[in-house]
C-alpha cells in the first residue's frame, strides 16, 4: 500500500493580493507598508486615534478611533484579512478583541515581549541572547540598591512606552537616586549597566507563516539626541561578527515564533561580544535603507510575511547610507533631489516640529565603494 499523502498539521493562512491588509497604526511606517502593500494589489485599512495620520493618504481606508474603542476595533478586524500593527504599543486586551475576529500577525505574544524591557530582557536571556546586566526598579530605594550592585555607569529607563530616548536617564558617579527616578517619570523602571559599545548595529529579520525566515544584512546605526540620525548599510564588521548577530536574531524570531517583521538592535561591544538592547516587532527605521538598495525592501518583505507569501531575496545590490531628515531638515528636499543616487522620502506631515521624523534620503553606491562606518 503507498503511504498516504503528508498533510501539514497547520496549513499556512494565505491572504492572497486584491485582499485588505489592516495596520494598527498610522505613522511614517504605515504609509511606506501601504505603499508596498499596493504595489502588490492589496489594500490597506488603517487604524489610528489621530486625524491626518500620514499612512491615511496612500491607503484605501482608514478608522480614527482610540486603540481602546472595542466596537471600533471589532468593526475593523471584521473589514479586514488580516491585521498587523506598525505601532506596538497597543493594550493587550485590544489585540486581543483583534485576535477573536481576524488573524494577527504578529502575535499578541510577541508584542507582549516587545512592550516591555524587563519581560523582553528576561525573555532574551532565557533562550541564551546576551544582555547588560539590569535589574527591575520600583522606586529610590531599590535604585539605590541596584547602583551598588551594577555600579554608578547605568541607565535608568521606564519598562514601558519609552521610545527615542524618552523616559531615559544616564546615570552618573554621584547622582541622587530620588532625582533620577523623580526624572525617569514613569510607575516601573529597569536600570541597564552601560554599554561602553564599538558601535550600534541592527539586524531586521523578516519570517513567514511557514517558519521559514529571511535577514537583511547587518547595519551600523548612529544617534544623535536618542534619535537614529544615519544607517550604514553595509555595517563595517567582520563577517564572522555579521553571521553571529543574523543567527542571534534568527533564533530570537523562532523562539517568539514571530510572524512578519522583527528588528534586533545590537551593541557590538569592544572586545567584539554582541548585546541585544532593544527588540521591534515591525518595520523599522534601521531598514529604511533596504527600500532602494536590496531587492525586496523591508516594506515589501513585511507585506509578503504577514499576508503568507513567498519571502523576497533581502540581497544588497548597493551600498547605501540612510540619513533621517528631523524637524526643518526636510526643507532641504530640493537639495537632495539633485544628488543622482539618492532617493528621497517624504512623509506628507504638515508640521515640521523638532526632532519629528518628515523623511529620509538613500543615497546610494556601487557595492563595495559606499562609507564605512
Ligand atoms: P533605547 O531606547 O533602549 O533604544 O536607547 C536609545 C539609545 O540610548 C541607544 O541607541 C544607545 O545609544 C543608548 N543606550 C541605551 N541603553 C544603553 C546602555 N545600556 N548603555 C549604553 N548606551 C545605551
């Protein structure tokens, strides 16, 4: 007798193009997502509490409502294939609501994770990706106890809702512990030894339904203000050094069984060892680059993962440098549009407020030839 047939237990949920794609979230990432989302026949449904949200103009719906509104959210999951978030920081139990409706990508688990340094940080270190050292932080006191125990050289961040250097205090020899925590300003804190890194690189790491999992190369990140300024794509390590933090973020993605988009933002440390700091379950600003200078870029490559298709080569055709444009930066877009390689891109956000995120140019070079960091 032949044997039967091997039947997959769980067959992978395709949405297929021409279906609706709905992303929790309205910002810069949302309308680059919808972009791609409509290079390949779908359409975009975009949730999002406030009006002129960016991602509103290139899609081909939108809800404003708060991430709260129960009947708002069941209405949008109900109008949609499938709904991933360009914004992670969404209560659970509205993803939850989703999750009853509609298939979620990526789960609410992973979000859960992501939301959170300690849990993240627990979560990493217990499938054997490095960390600083840190400890959780309820007030003065366990701040105290804590410096004495990681040293003076720390930072205190809020375990929640941080993001671009809010809710951050560089800790340093002598500073009052009530003041740090009164500047910290949030109910939950997490002091971090301080890194003294080389450099800041970033992994993003796209996988699919299926389990199988793709990784943009690794870049090197500088900040300025706690703020991305510029990505250098190719990061200048050696590729040992790029093979380690691509298998860091492949097993991170597999143990949180993510599907869609997951940033691993890493510091490489002077004596060469790999720290993860910050996971994020989406696009990100550290892939922006991939946009002009891979074959699939990260918004393509994210719309493919979340809707079950085939994953798109990640490969670098070029070098490339991304450099945000902040606040009034973006008033030199004539500029940049007379440089030959580079690519511009404009958020459609009216006010230019300092520090905001309008745009960012690629400029590319031949491989091999770009800026080493
Ligand atoms: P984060 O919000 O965790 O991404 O931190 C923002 C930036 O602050 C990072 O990109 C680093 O430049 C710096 N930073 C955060 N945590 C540490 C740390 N433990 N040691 C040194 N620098 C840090």
């Amino acid at each position: 007798m032949n044997a039967p047939a091997v039947i997959p237990a769980i067959v992978p949920a395709i949405v297929p193009p021409g279906g609706t794609i709905g992303i929790i979230g309205g910002g810069q990432l949302g309308r680059m997502t919808a972009l791609a989302a409509a290079a390949m026949g779908y359409r975009c449904h975009i949730f999002c509490p406030e009006p002129d949200s960016p991602a509103f103009a290139v899609a081909a719906e939108h809800t404003i409502a708060e991430y709260t509104d129960r009947e708002a959210l069941g209405r949008f999951a109900d109008a949609v294939d499938v709904v991933t978030f360009e914004f992670e920081n969404i209560p659970h139990e509205s993803v939850q609501i989703l999750a009853d409706h509609v298939v979620v990508r990526p789960s609410w688990e992973c979000l859960h994770i992501s939301q959170d340094r300690l849990i993240e940080k627990d979560f990493l270190n217990g499938i054997g990706i490095a960390t600083t050292a840190y400890r959780r932080i309820e007030g003065p006191d366990m701040l105290r106890q804590a410096i004495a125990e990681i040293g003076p050289r720390a930072v205190l961040k809020t375990v929640r809702m941080g993001y671009d250097g809010k809710g951050q205090v560089m800790m340093k020899e002598g500073m009052e512990a009530d003041d740090a925590w009164a500047r910290m300003g949030g109910p939950l804190g997490i002091l971090e030894a301080f890194v003294d890194y080389e450099r800041e690189i970033s992994v993003v790491i796209a996988r699919g339904p299926d389990g199988k999992s793709v990784a943009f190369e690794p870049v090197e990140n500088r900040h300025a203000n706690h703020i991305l300024d510029v990505t250098i794509a190719p990061a200048n390590i050696p590729a040992e050094m790029a093979e380690r933090a691509v298998t860091m973020a492949t097993r991170t993605v597999e143990a949180m069984d993510l599907i869609g988009l997951l940033a691993v933002e890493m510091f490489v440390g002077r004596d060469g060892t790999l720290l993860v700091n910050e996971l994020a379950p989406r696009p990100h600003n550290s892939g922006h680059w991939s946009m002009d200078a891979c074959v699939t870029g990260q918004f393509e490559q994210f719309v493919r993962a979340v809707c079950g298709l085939p994953l798109g080569s990640p490969e670098r055709h070029s070098d490339a440098v991304m450099k945000n444009l902040l606040g009034h930066d973006v008033d030199g877009w004539a500029e940049y549009l007379t440089h030959p390689n580079a690519k511009l891109h404009l958020y459609g956000k009216k006010e230019a407020r300092p520090g905001r995120k309008m745009g960012h140019v690629n400029t590319l070079y031949p491989k091999g030839s770009g800026p080493r960091g």
